[in-house]
C-alpha cells in the first residue's frame, strides 16, 4: 500500500513533469513566433531598402536622362537647321 507521503510526492513528479512538458511546449510555440517575426521584419525591412535604392536609381536616371536632353537638344536643332533647304 502506497502511503500518504509517497502519493503527494508522486503527485508533486506529476505536476512538476506536466509543467516542465507545458512549459516547454509554450517554449517552443514563443522561439518560433519570435524567429518567425525576426524572418518577416527582416524580409520586409529588405523590401524597403530595395524601394529605396530602385527610387534612388530612377532619380539618378531621370537626372542623366533630362541632363542628356538639355545638352543634346540645341546640337539636334543646329543639325536640322543645316539639314533643311533654304528657302529663297
């Protein structure tokens, strides 16, 4: 027969492993939230910087691209105006 002492010490084991099984499990559950949050803010914050350096290069782009016009456009106009015939 099973006295009083060894039944409360089982059902302290008891209690004690369920705990440790719960707690661990609960351990577990909050390591993948938290990986899984640090992989999305990540992901997103790479998202940003891409936006950014994409924005940056269009600007730059833009910049070329107008400054190209500006400095091309009276050479053009000088050659059409060589190129068209004289009116008498």
């Amino acid at each position: 027969m099973v006295g009083q002492f060894e039944s409360g010490k089982d059902t302290v084991q008891e209690l004690t492993e369920s705990a440790a099984t719960h707690i661990g499990a609960i351990a577990t559950i909050i390591t993948g939230a938290v990986r899984d949050i640090a992989r999305e803010t990540g992901s997103w914050l790479t998202d940003v910087i891409e936006m950014r350096e994409a924005s940056q290069r269009a600007r730059e782009d833009s910049v070329r691209e107008h400054g190209a016009r500006e400095h091309s456009a009276p050479e053009h106009s000088a050659r059409e105006d060589e190129q068209r015939p004289q009116a008498d």
